[in-house]
C-alpha cells in the first residue's frame, strides 16, 4: 500500500513538473494549441505552384467569416512573402509578387473587381499569366464570385504586363489554367479543363489542365476520354479512371449534368478511397468545362449520387 502511495506521488510531482516546462517554454499559444486549431477550422480550396511549377489545386484553413475577409486572405496566401505563406503545405508556393498590396476591393452582381499596387506588375514574363489563372481559380472558390475584374493603382489591367497579351474585360474558368495548346485552325476551338491528380510526398491533390483544340466532339466525351487515356500524355499527372470506362449517357441541365456510366469507373473497384478521388476529377472537370454546380453520378442498380460545388 506504502510503496503504491509513493508511486503515486512521483507521478503527479512528475506531471507536474512536465506542465511547468510547457508553461515555462510555452508562456502563450503553443504549437499544439495551433495545431488543433488548424484542425478545428474550415478548409478551402486555393490554387498555388507545386513542385513541377502547375497551378495545382490544394487547400489552406480559413480564418475568415465574411466574403470580404476571405477575399483579402485568399490574396494574401497566393502572394510571396505575405504572413499567410508561411500556412501553406509543403511542396507549394504563392505566386503573386512579393509586397504586393490590395488597395481596394469590391463586389457587386457577383464581380469582383479587385484594386492592386503597383507591385503586382513586377511578375516574370514566364509567371505572368499563371499568376492570373491562379488568382482567378482561387477566388472563383468563393460563392459569391462569378467574374474577375483587375485594376493596378486604379487602371482597369487590359493586357499582361510583359507580353502584352489581351485580356478579357472580365476573368472567369474559360480563361483556362495549365493550357495546352493543339491546334490546326484559330478558328472553331474549343477549351476542355481536364483535373489530375498528382502526389507529393503522401498528399494527393488535383492539377486541372486546359486543352484548346479544334475538336468538335462533345466536352463530357473529351473529359472521359481523356482520363481514361493510357499513358497519359502528362506523364507526371495520375489518373486511376479505368481504360474500361464507358459513359451510357449524359444530360446537360441548366445548373447540372447527368452522367450515366456503367460500373468500371475503377479496374479494381474494392479502393472505395480512390474510387471517390476518381469521381472528384471527372466532377471538377465537368464543373470548370461546362460552367455547372452540380454533378450527377449515375450507376446501375445505384442510388443517384450528387456533387455539389455552390
């Protein structure tokens, strides 16, 4: 009983001493008080650099309640340098030039018209328009956002910075993202945005790609073909979409598509995981491709499943 009443003692002296030094090295928030904040909070999309320099498609925690807020803080984690980079998982990077501030900011039937510095120019000629599609892509994850409209110091930007290029009044998912370009005609294209996946280190995560062709079939018929497409002509870019695929049938509706496929979506249809990673890429490829909000899954002898981005 003795020697129990001792064991018990040197415990609590030792829990106790073991929370003086947290206390003592950790006089405020301590990294595990972050770090359970982190996995408390709400995630959303956003749009950076990976390691192979695409526009990738990952996540950061938000922090904001309001649409503005969260405006201000997408910005800030897509630009260099900013207090919020230092949030983003590793083997991504912001890519609005360092220092660069907004002065102001307003949305109004859905368009967003945001005013930079002027240190928003100073982006290389190879970042330039990567730099637009990310900021597009990110901000469009906003519900209340529909278009995109950039002024620098107060001057609506009409053109890229070095090579001029023209730029539509407003920006929106048809300015494409990744592009790659295999035409015959400037005439009759047409632009398909197809998401993979692609891995760093353990993490998965979707890269989208524009292709701008002169081909005339249907996008939901592109968007198949190409994911199920071995090998895949990014040879660094997965998709687990199965050479077997067929799609029966698909209905374009006025805010959502219907797909009917038969049941080989997977070659092995026991990885229920990636089975869902799968449906991801053809659901985000069909929202971007067609401007949807939703997409519908149907199966044989299944239960309609519905993805919803808004």
């Amino acid at each position: 009983m003795l020697k129990r009443a001792s064991l018990r003692r040197i415990m609590v002296a030792t829990l106790a001493l073991f929370i003086l030094l947290i206390i003592y090295f950790f006089p405020t928030t301590t990294p595990i008080e972050e770090s359970l904040s982190y996995i408390e909070k709400e995630e959303i999309p956003i749009f950076l650099v990976d390691s192979l320099e695409y526009i990738a498609r990952t996540s950061i925690v938000k922090n904001s309640e309001s649409t503005e807020e969260l405006i201000l803080e997408v910005i800030a984690s897509l630009t260099i340098g900013s207090e919020k980079s230092n949030y983003i998982r590793d083997g991504f990077k912001g890519i609005i030039p360092e220092n660069t501030k907004v002065l102001d900011t307003s949305l109004e039937d859905n368009i967003l018209t945001i005013n930079f510095s002027k240190e928003f120019l100073n982006v290389s000629l190879e970042s330039e328009e990567k730099m637009l599609e990310a900021l597009v892509y990110s901000l469009l994850e906003i519900p209340d956002v529909k278009k995109i409209s950039i002024l620098v110091e107060g001057e609506k930007l009409k053109n890229l910075p070095n090579s001029k290029k023209k730029l539509p009044e407003f920006l929106d998912r048809s300015f494409g993202i990744n592009k790659i370009y295999n035409l015959d005609s400037i005439k009759d294209t047409s632009k398909t945005t197809i998401y993979y996946l692609s891995k760093y280190n353990n993490y998965y995560y979707y890269v989208p790609v524009t292709k701008i062709t002169n081909d005339t079939t249907e996008k939901a018929e592109i968007i198949i073909k190409e994911l199920k497409s071995t090998p895949i002509y990014h040879t660094n870019l997965i998709s687990y979409l199965a050479a077997s695929t067929n799609i029966t049938n698909y209905e374009i509706l006025e805010n959502s598509i219907s797909l009917s496929f038969d049941n080989h979506l997977l070659a092995n249809l026991n990885d229920e995981d990636m089975l869902e990673e799968v449906k991801y890429s053809i659901a985000l490829s069909m929202r971007d491709s067609y401007g949807v909000d939703e997409v519908l899954f149907n199966f044989p002898d299944s239960e309609q499943e519905v993805m919803a981005f808004s």
